[in-house]
C-alpha cells in the first residue's frame, strides 16, 4: 500500500512541474502581492481544488462504473486551454495596466534583464 502511496505521490509531483500547471502557478503567483503568506494559501489552494477535482471525478468512476469518453476527456482539455489563454491575457493586460516593461543592461560586463513597473507613476 505503502509503494501506491508513493507512486502517487511522485506522479503527481512529476505533473504538478507540467508547462500548463507552472504557467497558471505562476499567472495566479503574479497577481497580487507576494507575500509568502499569499503564496502559500494559494498553493495549498491550488492543491486542495485539485484534490477535491480528483476526488470527485475518481469516486464518480469507482461508484457508478462510469468511464469518460473521449469527447469529454476532450472538453476538458478544451476547456483548461481556454483557462491557460484567459490567465495569459490577464498576465498581458496586468503588465500594460502597470506599464511594466523590461530593461537590458550591464553591470560589470554581466549583462541581464529587469522587470520594471510604473504603475505609480502620472
């Protein structure tokens, strides 16, 4: 029992660090402020709809015998699509509403990026 466990654990692990769950994290991450706090309760509840999902769907299998068909699994993935792009056009939009903007330059003969934000700024 103790080797499932595990196995779950570390699948899970391997797709929780997947582009599309790293993209929303980090989309979800980013707006708003960063206390480790915040990030904190928004991991947990990241982990917790995901859980309660999976809880769901898998007792809805286990019960009835239901088994998803293609053109739901499908709709899903459709639908988390459209979630990835509106959670991306809500990263473009915080980024022009804040007029943050990017800026290349060199310290020491090491050249690097910064973010920068004016959202203060008339």
């Amino acid at each position: 029992m103790i080797s499932f466990l595990l196995l779950g654990f570390f699948i899970g692990m391997s797709h929780a660090l997947e582009a599309d769950h790293l993209a929303a994290v980090g989309a979800l991450a980013t707006s708003g402020k960063t206390t480790p706090k915040r990030l904190a309760f928004l991991g947990m509840s990241w982990g917790a709809g995901h859980t309660t999902t999976l809880l769901l769907l898998c007792s809805i299998v286990m019960v009835f015998g239901y088994v998803l068909s293609e053109r739901v699994e499908a709709g899903m993935e459709f639908i988390v699509g459209i979630m990835l792009i509106l959670l991306g056009i809500h990263v473009l939009w915080k980024m022009y509403k804040g007029r943050i903007h990017f800026h290349v330059h060199e310290h020491d003969g090491n050249q690097h990026l910064h973010a920068h934000s004016h959202a203060g700024d008339k």
